[in-house]
C-alpha cells in the first residue's frame, strides 16, 4: 500500500508539474521591514515613496542587507510588479511564504485577507488575476512572530487552470504517503489485541512510531492547511506532539530490538528524550491553552532546541546500530541501513534549516522515512519468519518427546507383564525338552527328526523367553572397564560366518585407544542384534562397516551397511515392542538392545534410506580413564 501511495502520489505531482508552458516568474519584487509595533493587522498602506525599501530576488527573498532579516523582525510589506498578462484567466503563484496574517491589495483593493490562530506559518498562495492587472502593484503584508517571515520561494504567474492544478496537487506525496502510514499503524494497533505479551514491547512502540511519522508527514504538508483551515489549530498541535511522541517511541523501539549500547548509554538517552519530550508535550497544551501566548519561547524548544535533540538522537542511534552490526546482529544491520538514510536525509534537511536562518522547509526527510519504515517492516518480517521457524522447529521436537514417552509408556507395560510371564512359562519349556530328548532316545529314525524340529521350537520359545527376561530386567550384572577394540573384533570374529554366508564382509575400523564402561556380556549381545540385522539387509557383495571414534567426552560406534535401506514409517517405529518387519520376528531383539544400551547410559539412533542404506548411531559416556 505504501508502494502504491508512493507511485500515485507521484504521478499526481508530476501531471500537477508538467506543461509549465506559458508559466512565467516574477524574479525580483522589494520589500519594507515594518519596524514599530507590528501586529496582525495591517498599518495604513504604503504610498510608495517611503525610505527603506530593499530590493529582493529569489536568493535574497527579504532583501539583500544583511540586516534586512533580522529574527526580530515580525512585519513586512513586500511589493510586485505584475507582468503583462495574457488573455483569459490568470493567476499568481507562490509556493512557500512564510506568515501568520497574510494580507494582499491590488492598487489599493483588497484581494486577500487570511490570518491563522495557531502556530503554523507555512502558507502557499494563489491569486487569481485579470489581463485587466497587467502593469499592476501587488502589495502583500506579512505578519508572524516566530522570527522567520515573507516570500522563500519563486512566484509564477500564469494560467490559471495549470497554477490552479499545480496548487493542489504540490503535497499531494506527502499526505498519501502518511494516510497509507496511520492506515498500517491503525492495523498493527488492532492486532495488538492478539498479540502475545512477550512480543508486546517491541511492537507498541512500532506501531506509535508508523503511526506518529504517518501524522508528521499529514501534518506539515501544507496541504491541509489550505483545504482544511477550520481544522488548523487541530492539525498543528497534531504535528508537533507526534514528534514528541515519535522521538522517545524510537528510542525505545531500538533499546528492546538491538540493545541498550556501551555502557547503557541508549538507555540513558531514553530518558533524557523522554523528559524533555513531555515537558514540550505539555508546554504545547498549556501553550494552545492560553491561546498562543507563549508562541516565541514555545518555538524556541519545540523547534530550534528540539532539532539539535533529533540531530544527537540520531547520531547516537546510528553509532549504536553500527557497533551491533559489527558483531554480527543482523537486525542492527537492517535498522543500521533504514536509520542510516532517515538520519543522513533529516539532517540534511536540519543543516539547511539552520543555516538557512531557520526558512527551510523540509522536503528530503519523507523518503528517508519510507526507508526507514521500510527496513522495520523487513525486521519485523524477519522476527516473524524466525518465529515460524521455532514453531516448527518445537512440533518436530513435541512430536519426537510425545513418540519417546509412547514408547517409554509400552515399555513399561511390557517389562512388567514379560518378568511375570517369562518365569512361569521359562520352566514348563525345560520340562518338555527333557521328556522330549528322553523319548528321542527310544525314535525311529523318522520320529527322531520330528523330535529335534520340536527341542529347535523350544529352543528358540526358550532364546524368547531370555529375551523377555533381559529386557524386564536389563540391570549390568558386572560393570568394568571395556576396551572396545577388543570387544568388536570378539563380535566381528562371531558374525564374519553369518555374513559370508550371505555374500558380505564386515569391515571394522577402530583405534585401539577408546574405552568405556559396562557389562561386556550384554554389551556384546546389544552390538550382535545390530549387526546381524545389518548383515540380513545386505544382499550378496553386501558390506557392513563399523566405525569406532572417540568424540568429546563420548564413544561413538556407527555400524553402516549398505542394504535395503527402511521406510520412513518403519523407521519411527523401530525399537516399540512387539514391532519387527520380519516375518519370523517379534521385535524383541530390537527392544532389548535399546534397553541394554540405556542401561549402560547410551543412546541409539537409527537413520536410514531405502535402496541405499542403514545406519546405527551409538553413543556411549567414554570412561574417564580413557587412553590411559
């Protein structure tokens, strides 16, 4: 929307500006400082044969002595010669004229009268005139006591219609520009009320700064003025309390987003802008109230004193977002450059204020604010896109926390249920595979090889049964110090067999000097569940590869094989009782496993991808003594 605001608010001035055919200017006009009393309204009109009347252009538009503008002087009468002008309807126009009480006389007659009751002195005029004025005396008296007064820019005359279009539309920019500003602040205001409270420090303050440049900019155009002069003294008090509020709502905004700076000093800064912010707050309202009584020492702080407070804010702001960004905060970066333009544009704009004895009307400032709303609006879209981030990062840890406490929550089932069960049905197996070797004794040949199918069966129940036991009851029966190098080449000794059947090899790289702790029993019958399930995945040329290292104070084995690789699905459901993909299988080797590597205060993480491979990840605590 601002985008939007920007290019048509540009168009319009641009057609307000073209054609200036036929558009001529008055180059010099003179002008007589009225030093007694002066006052809004105006002393008897000048006969033209007074002394001290100076002559004037657009580079000295009060005169060119030195003395013809001194801060004091609040009157001044100014006269122009009219042209010759063509037929039709033509007019006069001045851009920028500075007055309280403005009042203008055609030989004599009066073709304009307007004074204001607030503190606004920024005016632009447009006087219709007549081919009958051709040759003419214009007299314009101008009044104001805020010690800057009359004519600051060229006065044109020419068509009326084309003046009449270049009149309307000159501000048109600005006040789009800070229609779109409150329209966006009045939003984010809304959505205050859905906000979180811990997101609600930066953002109140960003929502008063959008807003606040968004009246600055409605405000000083002179614009609404003109339209809308019944509302001035609404308008005017408008403009200087939103910078007010401004300037204190941006020093906190960049004290909660980058930081309080070296040795606090933003944080300082915040208060010594926001005293000096309320007491002009309050000397505005006192000030409105005693209808404009105080109006010279009211424009000296809030104006003069004022501006030197904006030039060391933002001095201090920009340096402050310059050492963040050095250290590699990237928000600072993006307020570093949206701030970097606001500030070089405003003092810009300051630095010919002053040194233009306070008649420069600003003009740079506005786009240095759409850059700067432009860079919070990017930090602000960064925080966003940085929260979206932590939420999903937080649901896949949620996810992966609610996964482990099923698993954790079956596991205890299951324990409890398999110690019960495993003792009760452990000795009725050993019973029938002594009667069953007893009558094999007395077999034929043919009964003989049904009874060892049968002992193999029970066999196998009895290696299930032992399953049970381990996992309801992983505990260490003996824990010692374990030298892993020797304990996987055991492993690799017992399964080589296994894999040369299949077709594979296993290849095991490991340095001699890595230690742990633990039972060497159930950790060789953990490391054998892996592998051999590594070794079933391979196919023929197949390899399995365990890899040793030490990692910090950690043990890592990774066992990788390249086999079949596991679905995604079946590989979250690794280790969950009673799960096996397996036609045969139970789960149970998987199960025990975990619990034996938990046990020995490990981990275990399983990757996988199908048709390239899996890997086993084991991390156990190294033993203190390690390499030693």
């Amino acid at each position: 929307m601002l985008l939007f605001c920007l290019f048509f608010g540009y168009v319009i001035s641009q057609i307000g500006a073209s054609n200036s055919s036929g558009i001529s200017a008055i180059d010099q006009w003179q002008v007589l400082p009225v030093m007694e009393a002066a006052s809004a309204s105006p002393p008897p009109l000048p006969t033209g044969q007074e002394q001290g009347w100076l002559q004037a252009d657009a580079d000295h538009p009060m005169g060119n002595e030195d003395s013809a503008n001194p801060e004091s002087l609040e009157a001044a009468w100014i006269r122009l010669k009219l042209p010759d002008l063509n037929d039709g309807k033509s007019a006069l126009f001045i851009q920028n004229v500075y007055a309280r009480s403005i009042h203008i006389y055609l030989e004599g007659v009066p073709v304009y009268d307007h004074t204001r009751d607030y503190n606004i002195d920024a005016n632009k005029l447009l006087i219709p005139l007549d081919q009958a004025d051709s040759g003419k005396s214009l007299l314009v008296y101008v009044y104001s006591s805020n010690g800057r007064l009359g004519i600051q820019s060229k006065v044109e005359i020419g068509d009326f219609s084309q003046l009449q279009r270049t009149y309307t539309t000159i501000d048109i920019t600005d006040f789009l520009i800070g229609c779109a500003l409150v329209f966006v602040a009045a939003i984010m205001l809304v959505c205050t009320f859905f906000t979180r409270d811990s997101h609600l420090s930066s953002w109140v303050p960003l929502c008063m700064i959008i807003l606040t440049l968004g009246l600055l900019l409605i405000t000083y155009s002179t614009a609404v003025y003109s339209l809308y002069d019944h509302y001035g003294q609404l308008f005017a008090g408008l403009l200087d309390r939103s910078l007010f509020v401004f300037l204190p709502a941006m020093t906190y905004f960049f004290l909660t987003v980058i930081g309080p700076g070296k040795y606090g000093i933003v944080r300082k800064w915040l208060y010594i802008q926001s005293t000096y912010s309320a007491f002009c707050f309050v000397f505005s309202i006192w000030n409105e109230i005693t209808e404009g009584r105080y109006d010279s020492l009211y424009y000296l702080f809030s104006v003069k004193i004022m501006g030197i407070f904006i030039l060391l804010e933002f001095a201090l702001l920009i340096a402050t977002a310059a050492g963040y960004m050095f250290k590699g905060n990237r928000n600072a970066m993006m307020l570093f450059i949206g701030f970097g333009l606001l500030g070089c544009a405003v003092t810009t704009d300051l630095i010919l204020f002053y040194t233009s004895n306070f008649t420069h009307r600003f003009v740079i400032w506005k786009w240095g604010i759409v850059a700067f709303v432009v860079s919070l609006v990017a930090i602000l879209g960064k925080q966003i896109a940085e929260h979206h981030e932590q939420v999903v990062k937080y649901s896949k840890e949620l996810e992966q926390f609610n996964n482990e406490l099923q698993r954790s929550d079956k596991m205890e089932i299951v324990s409890g249920l398999a110690a019960s069960v495993a003792h009760e049905v452990r000795n009725p197996l050993q019973v029938t595979r002594g009667f069953l070797q007893l009558l094999g004794q007395k077999a034929s040949e043919k009964e003989m090889a049904y009874m060892n199918l049968a002992i193999e069966e029970l066999d196998r129940a009895s290696n299930i049964i032992t399953d049970f036991l381990t996992f309801a009851k992983p505990e260490l029966d003996s824990v010692k110090r374990l030298h892993l190098s020797d304990e996987l080449r055991r492993i690799q000794g017992i399964l080589n067999p296994l894999a040369n059947l299949s077709g594979g090899k296993i290849i095991l790289e490991i340095p001699d000097d890595l230690y742990i702790r633990g039972d060497s029993s159930k950790f060789r019958q953990a490391i054998i569940n892996i592998v051999k399930n590594s070794i079933e995945a391979i196919k023929e040329h197949g390899q399995v590869h365990i890899l040793a290292y030490g990692e910090g104070d950690a043990v890592v084995i990774r066992i990788m094989d390249n086999g079949e690789g596991i679905k995604p699905e079946a590989l979250k459901k690794l280790g969950e009782p009673y799960y096996s993909n397996k036609t045969r299988g139970t789960g149970l080797g998987l199960m025990v496993t975990f619990r034996i590597i938990e046990a020995m205060r490990g981990t275990l993480t399983y990757s996988s991808e199908p048709g390239v491979g899996t890997e086993a990840v084991i991390r156990f605590p190294a033993d203190p003594e390690n390499g030693k």
